[in-house]
C-alpha cells in the first residue's frame, strides 16, 4: 500500500488501510498454508471506489463524495483531508505531480495492494 502515490499525499489514510487487514502471509496460514497469491490488476477506468482505482485519475480523489467510498477516510482527521486536498490540488496545478506520477495516466494496469489469496488441497 505504501507504494502508491497516496501515500506521499494523505499516507495517514493507507496507514489505516495496513492497519485494518491481516498479512497476507497470516491469510494464507488460516487458508492451511498451501496456496497461491496473486496481485490482481486494476485497470485505469476500474469504476470502483477503492483508493487504488483512481491511480492514474488523481482528480477523482479531490471529490469527497469518491473519497467517502473508501471507508479509510473516515477514519482520519479533518486535518487530513484538508491537507491532502490541498496538496494534490497544488502539485496538480503546478505539474508536480505528473512530473512524479503522470506516467500513470496512460498505464493500462496497476498492480497494487489487490490480491486473490487463493487456497489449494
């Protein structure tokens, strides 16, 4: 989760989204330590309202309404919305967050924190 633009941004809210989910590692060992992982891609028009889906649309995320479809906000000060909005807002503005992140804006796919843990016999 870390790894995602976000977190340079709001990394209070993908803190909480760590916080709330076991290791995978910890899944796995529930599922009887035989299996598979794997990331599941998240295609750059995904309709979802998970944090991840916006990955090349950093816009969507300055609409509240597309922030509170991902509970992790919720759990986070004002402070920190306020702060978030207004820095994407600038780096928008100003090109810098293109200048870091804007090859995402073409890329298909992005293989994030979205898994399938899978169980085999």
């Amino acid at each position: 989760m870390r790894d995602f633009w976000l977190y340079a941004y709001a990394p209070e809210v993908l803190d909480t989204e760590a916080r709330r989910y076991p290791p995978i590692g910890d899944m796995a060992a529930a599922l009887g330590g035989t299996g598979t992982i794997r990331t599941v891609p998240i295609p750059l028009d995904c309709t979802d309202g998970f944090n991840e889906a916006h990955y090349g649309r950093p816009e969507l995320l300055l609409d509240p309404a597309a922030r509170q479809a991902c509970s992790a906000w919720s759990f986070v000060d004002d402070d920190v919305r306020e702060h978030f909005d207004r820095t994407l807002r600038r780096d928008l503005a100003s090109g810098a967050w293109d200048e870091r992140f804007g090859h995402l804006r073409t890329q298909p796919t992005y293989e994030g924190s979205l898994v399938i843990v899978r169980a085999t016999p």
